[in-house]
C-alpha cells in the first residue's frame, strides 16, 4: 500500500444536516477505497486515496474536525500529518499483517479483506 492517504470523516457525531451528504457525495465521486480499521484502539470507517489527493482530502478532515491523516509514500512509510499544526510526524511502515496480527494492535486498515498496520 504506497502513495496512498488515509482519512476518516466518521468522529463523533459529526454526521448530519445536508453539508454532510454534500461532502460525502464528493467524496464518492473521487472513487475511494473503503477502509475498515482501528485508530487509537477505536474501530473507525475510513476512505483511501491516491496521495496526489492530498489538499483535497486535508480539506475534507478539517471539515469533520479530524486530529490527523494517515500519509503512505512511495517506499511505505507511514506518516501522520496533524492538521491542527502541520506537523507531520513518521511512524514507521505500512505493512501487509493478518487477521489476527491486526487485532492485537490498536490501530490497523483493512481493505477488501487485507489486512495492514504501521510497524515502527
């Protein structure tokens, strides 16, 4: 999984009125992977894209008032930008885990039934 970002809309109750739908339908029409996974020990739905979406998809999670997204570059490393500071921090490399593997750990994504989490 490389060149690829990470996001999530789906925190709190930040889902509802029409601004809502309206930005979940751009998302859509970017054509997205859904991401099923874990964040911080919290089962979170996500959505991938190609990290050339980056401005775009920083823009859609400062609107559902995200902490971060997750950033893959071209050799695997994983990144976390935080978009209240602009920090981006590296955490290590995204790796293909299994099931199992991913369970045990607080944060993992799975993607049409793959599993991957960031080992540092």
């Amino acid at each position: 999984m490389k060149n690829k970002v990470f996001f999530s809309v789906f925190q709190g109750y930040e889902l509802d009125g029409l601004n809502t739908i309206e930005t979940l339908r751009r998302i859509k029409k970017l054509k997205p992977l859904l991401v099923n996974g874990r964040y911080k020990g919290t089962n979170e739905d996500s959505f991938c894209l190609s990290l050339t979406k980056l401005d775009l998809v920083e823009s859609i999670a400062r609107e559902f008032n995200q902490e971060s997204i997750l950033i893959v570059d071209s050799n695997g490393q994983a990144f976390l930008k935080y978009l209240n500071t602009g920090i981006r921090e590296s955490i290590g490399t995204m790796v293909s885990v299994t099931k199992k593997q991913a369970n045990a750990l607080k944060s993992w994504s799975c993607i049409n039934g793959k599993f991957y989490a960031v080992k540092g």
